[in-house]
C-alpha cells in the first residue's frame, strides 16, 4: 500500500461556512485543536517523507493538492516558500504536480497570475446556481457568497484561459437540474464534478436522503443529449460511461480503484480521507505525524486507512452479491457508515446508485454501433431486477 498523491490542509479555518461542510458542520470538531496555518517546519518535513516515499516506492511522480479550510487564507507568500521548500529537498528526483481547491472569494487578478507562475492548478467550488450558492456557501454572518465566488471563476478562466475552469459543486436536489447544467453552461465551465451530499446510516435518516440518483439521471440526458462541442465534461458521469464500456477509471466513489490519497493536517498529522469526518468527531485522527513517521506508516496502524484504501474491494456481502459491483464499487465508503456495522453496508445512496448505472448504460447501448455493444458485451438492464437481487437490504 503506498499513496500517489497528498491532501494539504494549509489553512484550518475557513471564511465561508458552508451548511454541509464535513470539517465544521457534520459533528467533528478536531479542527479546533489545530494551528491556524501551516509552518514552514511542517512544509519540510513533508517533503522529507515524500522523498523517501517515493524512493522506497519507485514514484517519480507526485500530485500535491492544497486544500482547509480555505487555503488562500495561507496568503501567497505562503505557496512560493512551500515551492521553493519542494525545489530544494526533492532536486530533480521527483516531479511535482500542484493543485488548489479554493471557494475562490480571495482571488484576484495579480494573485491568480503569481498562481499559475507557481504553476498550481485552480479549481473553484460553485454550487450550482445562485440560489443553491446563497442558501448553501455562506459567509459566518449567514450572507451569500454567490457574487465573490463567480468573480473568482471569471479571474480564472482569464487568466489560466477557458480550458481550465474547473468546478466542483455538491448536489442541491432542490435545484432544477436543467437550472444548473444552464447555468454552468453560461458561465463558461470546462468540467464539474457533481459531489454527492455527505449523508450515511449514522448522520440521516434513510427516508431523508436526497434523491442524487434521479437528479443525476436528469443531468444526464440534458448533457448527454446537448450537441454543443463545448459544453462541460460532467463527473461522475463520465467516470460511469468508462466504467461501463470496460475501462479502468479512478474514482473515490465508483469503480475498483484503490483510494491511496492521504491527508496532511495543518499541524503535520498523517490521516485518511477527512470526508471521513462525516463517520463522527475525531473519526480519522491518529497517532502519526510527518515530524516522527513515514506515509506508509498509516497503512499499518491504521485500520481506517485500511478499510479506505480497500474500500472498493472489502465490501459487504449485498454488494458482493449485486449485478453491478464491478461499476458501483459499493459507492464512497464513508456513505456505507452506521454505528452498528461500520462500514459493512451498502451505500446509503444504493438504490440511486442503481438507478443512475441502470440508466446511463441504456442509454449507451441504444447509441453505440452494434458491434461496438457485442465488443463490449454490455447488456440492457432492468433496475427493478437489479433491486431484486439486492440481498440482505438494509432498506
């Protein structure tokens, strides 16, 4: 087991206050115990354990991606030391490749151009549209951020040019999926990863969820349907199409991927995925820090970091036993969660899961040249017999 890639908490306060936010908002509150921003210790030492990671794992490449909070908090200065930190311990062994996934609020202009000097790829969140960002992306004094977070966008596109406008939005169901998919049209979106809410057995009610399945169903024939050359690459249905047409696609939610992306706290803490904060406060803490121990150290103590890594295989016999384990992967592990079977559960989103790859891969097959179906020895599926062969459900 080995990691490819690291989460950087630089900043572990934030300036919005997101109403579903996992590191404020869903129960855990480890963030109070940890330094405002990152040192420049903690920055050297990290890369000490990249570069032997890397060494003793035969990588010559790297993904570091900034995150909080809200990482723009750290200010630029902050990034040139970390680059420079970077040049200086790794020489030319190891190549890096920067990330940054920001709210987008503290862009400007000359930030934007010293940002991509660095080299450091932005991705801005957006949700949806402006009545989904204001109810749902709001400042601490409850106001809106819609305004901030577009002007943001419109300064990236400027600057790194329109291939690179780059979104993530979670799923609002109370907003029209034709609402969005306009919306991000219009304001000229490259790609958007559409997130699915943090919901498990532990945190909602069953009845509660949201329904991400058929909005994403509708989200689908609006994009899949669009014979603009320019309109947007959506995940997760992308990540759905290679899947069903027989390639391997990475994803945290579906597929059999390994998830080997490992998190860095503010403080220099070795942890899993902090979406895993969702599971209850303190979830994903350990013992381990970049100061005292090695990446692949967590792999050992840590059965969490386990249990993610392998979260697509160690599934529960209902997956296990269902006609599309092979595309689902059993969903996000942390949506599987309960109190009383950790993490041995179906998704708590399964039936929507179900519905939506029942869905995309007729539609596919309907489309593609028949021999291109034979190649693929893809099949017409029937959701409600898919349903049926759902054993030992949870609902």
């Amino acid at each position: 087991m080995y990691t490819t890639n690291l989460v950087v908490k630089v900043a572990s306060r934030c300036n919005l206050n997101c109403t579903y936010c996992y590191v404020y908002n869903m129960g855990d509150n480890s963030y109070k115990l940890q330094p405002k921003f990152m040192s420049i210790e903690t920055i050297k030492k990290i890369f000490e354990r990249i570069k032997s990671h890397c060494l003793n794992n035969g990588l010559k490449d790297f993904l570091i991606i900034f995150h909080g909070g809200e990482p723009l908090l750290a200010g630029l200065d902050f990034y040139k030391n970390f680059i420079e930190i970077g040049k200086s311990v790794l020489k030319n062994d190891i190549t890096i490749d920067y990330g940054m996934q920001t709210n987008g609020v503290l862009l400007d202009y000359n930030l934007a151009v010293e940002l991509k000097k660095l080299k450091i790829q932005v991705g801005i969140s957006i949700d949806g549209t402006e009545g989904s960002n204001n109810k749902n992306r709001i400042y601490h004094n409850n106001k809106g951020s819609y305004t901030e977070i577009i002007n943001g966008f419109n300064i990236i596109k400027e600057v790194y040019g329109d291939k690179l406008a780059n979104c993530i939005c979670v799923i609002d169901t109370d907003e029209s999926p034709f609402d969005v998919y306009k919306h991000f049209k219009e304001i000229g979106a490259r790609s958007v990863h559409f997130l699915f809410p943090d919901n498990n057995f532990k945190n909602t009610n069953y009845e509660d969820i949201p329904k991400v399945g058929e909005w994403l169903v509708l989200m689908f024939d609006l994009w899949y349907n669009d014979s603009d050359l320019n309109k947007p690459s959506i995940r997760p249905l992308t990540d759905l199409i290679g899947l069903i047409l027989g390639y391997e696609k990475y994803s945290e939610i579906f597929g059999k991927g390994k998830n080997n992306t490992l998190v860095i706290e503010t403080n220099g803490d070795i942890e899993t995925t902090d979406s895993l904060k969702i599971c209850g406060d303190g979830f994903t803490k350990t013992k381990l820090n970049v100061e005292n121990n090695e990446f692949d150290e967590i792999y050992k103590s840590s059965n969490l970091a386990k249990q993610y890594y392998n979260g697509h295989d160690d599934l529960c016999t209902t997956c296990k036993n269902c006609f599309l384990e092979e595309i689902c992967g059993g969903g996000f592990i942390g949506h599987r969660y309960s109190k009383e079977n950790e993490f041995d559960n179906p998704s708590i989103y399964c039936k929507q899961i179900a519905l939506l790859i029942c869905h995309i891969q007729n539609q596919i097959i309907l489309n593609l040249p028949p021999e291109i179906v034979a190649n693929t020895k893809i099949q017409k599926l029937s959701y409600e017999e898919v349903i049926e062969n759902i054993q030992n459900s949870y609902y």
